[in-house]
C-alpha cells in the first residue's frame, strides 16, 4: 500500500511541476541598441536614442522604463535591447513609448 502511494505521490508531484509555466513571460517584438542620451540642444532633442534593427533610422524614448534594471547613468553604451514599442501619438518629434525592455545578452 504505501509503495502506491508514494509511486501516485510521485506521478502527481511530476504532473504539478510539468504543468507549471510562466504565463508572464514576455514575448518582445523588436531588438536593437539604445545608443545613449541625446546631448543636442532643440525642441525635440535631449532624449535617450534607440536604434531598431531593420529600420534606417534612429527613434528618441522619453522614458526608459525600470525593467531594464540599468543604472542608466553609469552605463556603457551602446546597450543591446529587446524592446516592445510605439510611436507616441502625443509627440510632433516622432518619440517612441518604450512599453517592455529588457538586455538582449
């Protein structure tokens, strides 16, 4: 008797473990570099610039969101990303809204 037990213990312990997953992983759309802090002097300068791969030309983010777990300020850059984004519809500048990031190591 105890040896079914414990042989269904066993199967029921694998069943739990096997059905786990993590539903909160995040699948990210793009990769590319965040190249660093825009240092010009205008309107629409001064923000941190990404670079996507497969798009010619280099996007501005206002904001970095947190998950990127970087002290941004003493970091060596450029910084390879993965990135879910959209352009921000409040910007005449064409800036990016950073929604998920993360390294891309």
């Amino acid at each position: 008797m105890k040896k079914l037990f414990y042989t269904l213990y066993l199967f029921l312990l694998l069943f739990c473990l096997n059905s786990c997953t993590n539903d909160n992983a995040i699948s990210y759309e793009d990769t590319g570099q965040m190249i660093g802090q825009d240092a010009a002097l205008c309107a629409c300068c001064g923000n941190w610039i990404i670079k996507i791969e497969g798009r010619a030309e280099n996007f501005q983010a206002v904001e970095i969101p947190e998950s990127l777990g970087l002290d941004l300020i003493d970091a060596v850059f450029p910084i390879p990303i993965k990135l879910n984004w959209s352009f921000d519809p409040n910007s005449s500048c064409g800036h990016i809204i950073i929604e998920d990031i993360a390294r891309n190591n």
